[in-house]
C-alpha cells in the first residue's frame, strides 16, 4: 500500500487556493479523490514532506496547523485500515476500501506498543511539543520496565498489580522522584483512556490508579537577580547576550519559550504583542509590553534576528545557566523531593536551576511581589486554572509577610 498527497495545480481559484487530492494504491487498485474542506496557496505547499508549510511572517494566517492535522489524521486513518486487512489476510477490493474507509469502523487487534506509538503519532498536532516529549519519555520508559522486570504490558494488565509492580521498579531500582512518577501515571492514564475511546480494548482498572504529585520550590529570579542580568555585559560574547535578552523578555511577559519562539514581528504592535498561545489554544492573546520588553524588541528591530534571536530549547537551557552564573545568581538553594516516603533534601547553587521555565515564573512572582492585581498577572499569564496559579499568590504573600517581620517588627 501507498498513500501519497498532491497538489492539483490545474485548479486554482481566484484566491490563489487550490483543492489536495490523495492517491491510494494496493494490489491493482488505485483511488484518487480530493481531500475535503483543504485548500492552499500552491506556494506553502511542500512537495517533499506533502504537508502545508507555515506562511510568512507577512502574510495572514493559513491554518497550516489545522490542515496538517486533517492530513495526518486521514493518513493514519489509511495505515490502520491496511493493517486490519494484513491482520486478518484479506486482500481488499476498491470497493470494500473506500466502503470502511468512510466509516469509523475498523476492527483491529491491537498490541498495547503499537497503539501508545500511534497515540503519540496522532497527537503531534493537536499538543505542545513538550507534551509529546514527555508522551515520548514515558513510552520509553514503560518500554525499559517491560523488558528489565518481565512485566509483559497489555491492555487488560494495566491493573492494581502493574500499578504496584511499576511503582517499585521505579522508586527502588530506577530511583526517580514522587513527581517523576506521578507524571508517567498521568500520561499512561491519558493513553489508556485515548484507546479507551477508540475501543482498542475494554478495560477500565486503570482509572483506580493514583499518583499525587507534591508541592515543589518555584524557582524565580528575584528583582536585583533580574536586574543584575538584564544588565549584565555579554558584549564578548555574542551568543550569551542574545540568550540572555530571550530569557529576560520572557521575565518581562510571562511568555512560555514556545511562544516566544514562534512570535513574528506581525505579531508585535506598539503597546502590546497579539498571538496565538500554543499551549492553551488561545486566539488573539494581548500581552502588554512594559519598558524593559520594549527595550529588547527594539534591540533586534530590523536585524535578521527580528523580532528575537531564537535557539533550540536544548541550547537555550544550556546557555542560560552560563548566563546566570557569570551574572553571579549563585545563592545556594534547597531543594526538597520524595521518592516514596523517602526525603531527599540537596542545596544547590541557584544558576544551575535556571531555564527557560523560569522565565514565566519569574514574571508571575514578580509581578505579584510588585503588586499587580492577581486577576491582571493570571489574565497575561494565560493561566486556564486557579490551582495552577495560586502557588505564586502564596509566594507573594510569603514575600510580605517576611517583608513586614524585617521592618516593622525591628522598630
């Protein structure tokens, strides 16, 4: 079987929109049809990858991402009617073919492996690409505890003994943390009920599973440790000053990398930037720009760097401790985490625990330090629940009150 896309470029509309067909072949049949509800501007078409390339910074959005995910959907789609047919040694007729491929009824024996493949396949355009490492990260490690402990994983044995069998591999042979764990449960449940909902297998133990993550340290730069950076000479060293300058207009906007990495100079107005947020999905999202992110847009105005000097996330958390340590952010900090009822408690100098993840929590806690209204700082910062968000009031509000003690109560 054969699945390819193409462009029908003897079709194009007046608004420079032309139809994507797909071609199809097996045995002896082809089938070509349009793929419905898609059409593109032949120029973001790439031919190669037969996927729609994004549109220019210039140009209005092209729903590139919502497109591709039909693409993908439908490809995946194909492959898994095929697969049925090569399960059950049955030669398909085109008939047949296009018959359950316009139904939603495909029956499939499925392996546990094989679906968490195609779960992580399905979702690359639907969820961050942080997201999917840590589908990918967890996909591995179950891979890694079946073939170290025996532990065969299928979908009727994700059950209270695989849960206790899995927690003890994790805690006493690979020694990972409470949240560590937490979260590898969180994603298998996520994956369960995906297949759950495709009726790739019928059992529902898995939802007894339970994994609490603990409260951890939020670490956040302090207003003087943020100034001392922001203000601190990279100028021998080119590459450090434009990490540098990224990190602190994340501190400045409380925008997460990805968006940082994807903003475009359309997407920068005078008093404010205007994007869409990768994360929650949000559409026309206003982040007001304050003196000092003016001041970092300005720097890279009609450079090739436009409208920031942007890395791989890996380099970036790389270089940003380098930056942090030369600034001399080198407070030694304590660290407390549990591996099972275990408590582990490690000091460490705080550059090294700078990343691009700081960046956003040092703009909430700041901002509330500062004392923006909570509502203000939770708007900016996009935040969907409170939950998530009142770790940095209690923050806050720790910050006053040890304030008040080294005032007041000295008098």
């Amino acid at each position: 079987m054969q699945l390819s896309f193409y462009l029908d470029r003897g079709n194009i509309s007046k608004a420079r929109q032309a139809p994507i067909y797909y071609s199809i072949t097996f045995s002896s049949s082809r089938i070509r049809k349009k793929v419905k509800t898609v059409k593109v501007n032949p120029k973001h078409w790439d031919e190669k990858n037969q996927r729609i390339k994004s549109h220019n910074k210039s140009e209005n959005y092209n729903y590139y991402i919502e497109y591709n995910k039909i693409l993908d959907d439908f490809e995946q789609k194909v492959k898994t009617l095929f697969r049925s047919y090569l399960l059950k040694e049955e030669i398909p007729t085109k008939a047949d073919f296009l018959t359950k491929l316009s139904s939603n009824e495909i029956s499939l024996v499925k392996d546990f492996t094989t679906s968490f493949d195609e779960f992580i396949s399905t979702s690359k355009n639907s969820k961050a690409e942080r997201t999917i490492k840590g589908y990918i990260t967890a996909r591995n490690y179950l891979k890694n505890f079946e073939e170290e402990t025996g532990f065969q994983l299928k979908f009727d044995a994700i059950n209270h003994q695989f849960f206790e069998a899995f927690r003890d591999y994790s805690f006493e042979i690979k020694k990972i943390k409470n949240n560590y764990f937490a979260r590898l449960i969180t994603t298998l449940k996520t994956f369960m009920r995906w297949s759950l909902d495709r009726e790739y297998h019928k059992n529902d133990a898995f939802n007894k599973m339970k994994a609490s993550e603990r409260n951890i340290e939020v670490i956040y730069l302090t207003t003087d440790e943020l100034k001392r950076l922001y203000e601190y000479d990279f100028s021998e060293d080119l590459k450090l000053e434009k990490v540098r300058d990224v990190y602190c207009f994340g501190c400045f906007t409380g925008l997460r990398y990805s968006d940082i990495s994807n903003l475009k100079s359309i997407n920068v107005e005078e008093e404010q930037l205007k994007l869409n947020i990768q994360k929650s999905k949000t559409i026309d999202h206003i982040v007001p720009l304050n003196k000092f992110s003016k001041e970092i847009l300005e720097k890279y105005k009609g450079s090739i760097n436009e409208p920031l000097p942007i890395i791989s996330s890996q380099k970036f958390n790389k270089y940003i401790k380098i930056c942090a340590q030369r600034a001399s952010i080198n407070k030694l900090t304590s660290i407390t985490r549990y591996r099972g009822q275990e408590k582990v408690v490690i000091e460490i100098p705080k550059y090294k625990l700078i990343s691009s993840h700081t960046a956003r929590k040092t703009f909430i806690s700041n901002s509330l330090i500062l004392g923006m209204n909570e509502m203000a700082v939770r708007n900016i910062s996009n935040h969907k629940t409170e939950k998530s968000f009142m770790k940095y009031v209690k923050i806050a509000e720790d910050f006053k009150s040890k304030e008040m003690v080294n005032t007041w109560d000295k008098i």
